[in-house]
C-alpha cells in the first residue's frame, strides 16, 4: 500500500516536471542569449492622451480603436550585438518596430525603425510608452485588460522568440 503510494507520487511529480518543462517559455529553449521581460500591449478601449505620443496625425485619423502598443524590456547577455528585425502576432495584420521622435516643431511623431532595433552586446533595451515600441494595426479584434497575446520576435542572427503579452492599462504599469 504505501509503495504503490510512493511509486504514484513519484509518477506524479515526473508529470509536474515534464509538464513544467513543456510551459517554460520557448524564449529561452534555444539557450538564446537574448530574454524578454514585462512584455506588455495597450488594451484598445480607452486609450488615454498618452497614446496620441505614440501615433503620428495620419494614424489618428484614421483610429477606429484598431490599433494598439506592445512594449518589454530585452535583454542581451551575450558577446555580440543582435537586431530585433521583425515581429508577427495572431491578433493584427501589422506589427512594426516604431520610435517615438521629436519633428520640426516640437510635435512628437514616430516612424518606423529602418534595419531593425540593436540590442547591444550586455545590454538592456527598453520599448516603453513614448520610446521604441511595437505598433499594431488592423487589430482584429479588441484587446481587452485581462487578455494575454502572442508575439513572435524575429532578429537578425536567426533567433525567433515567442513572447506572451499581457494587456494591460496603461494606468497599471
Ligand atoms: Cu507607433
């Protein structure tokens, strides 16, 4: 009795470890020197002023509430520098790499990042609200607090890097 217990607690545990080993995060199954944290993306309702940081007057206009933000921090710990090249995400048609900028005249705009996004050797970057981020459009659907997306992260070495992201309000950041 009590070694069949055994032997089914053992069976147990071997299932929580495999278990826990198929939910460890695929960012770091290809011993990238690359990690991801605090991924997170605006919801879609209720986009306060500080979104309008991040949108140029063209996408203004034409905001139907279909478009949103992803941000985290990446991190390099490895000898040489990598680019951010592209992202994908089930939830928009479009996913690009921006950067928040000053203009003539003082207006904030943003634009696209050309060639990518470098994520320095031993260094750290931040995609956060008026800085670098990850511009959604044609969302195709509404992004909701509460929600966790998917984000597929491209780079130049090769390295590919699923990230969930929670949406979150911006107020709770
Ligand atoms: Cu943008």
């Amino acid at each position: 009795m009590n070694t069949n217990h055994s032997i089914s607690l053992a069976a147990s545990v071997i299932a929580l470890v495999i278990i826990a080993a198929c939910a460890a995060p695929t960012a770091n199954s290809n011993n990238s020197t690359l990690s991801i944290k605090d991924a997170w993306a605006r919801p879609t309702a209720g986009m306060g002023g500080e979104m309008q940081t991040d949108m140029t007057s063209t996408e203004k206009m034409n905001m139907d509430g279909a478009v949103s933000a992803i941000y985290m921090t990446i991190e390099n710990s490895g000898e040489t520098p990598d680019r951010l090249v592209s992202v994908n995400t089930p939830v928009a048609n479009v996913a690009e790499i921006h950067e928040t900028y000053q203009q003539d005249g003082g207006l904030m705009g943003m634009r696209p990042v050309q060639s990518g996004l470098e994520i320095p050797a031993k260094g750290t970057v931040a995609l956060k609200p008026g800085s670098y981020h990850i511009m959604l459009m044609g969302l195709k659907g509404e992004l909701s607090p509460g929600q966790t997306i998917t984000a597929a992260l491209t780079f130049q070495s090769g390295k590919q890097m699923n990230v969930n992201v929670a949406v979150k309000a911006v107020d709770s950041q």
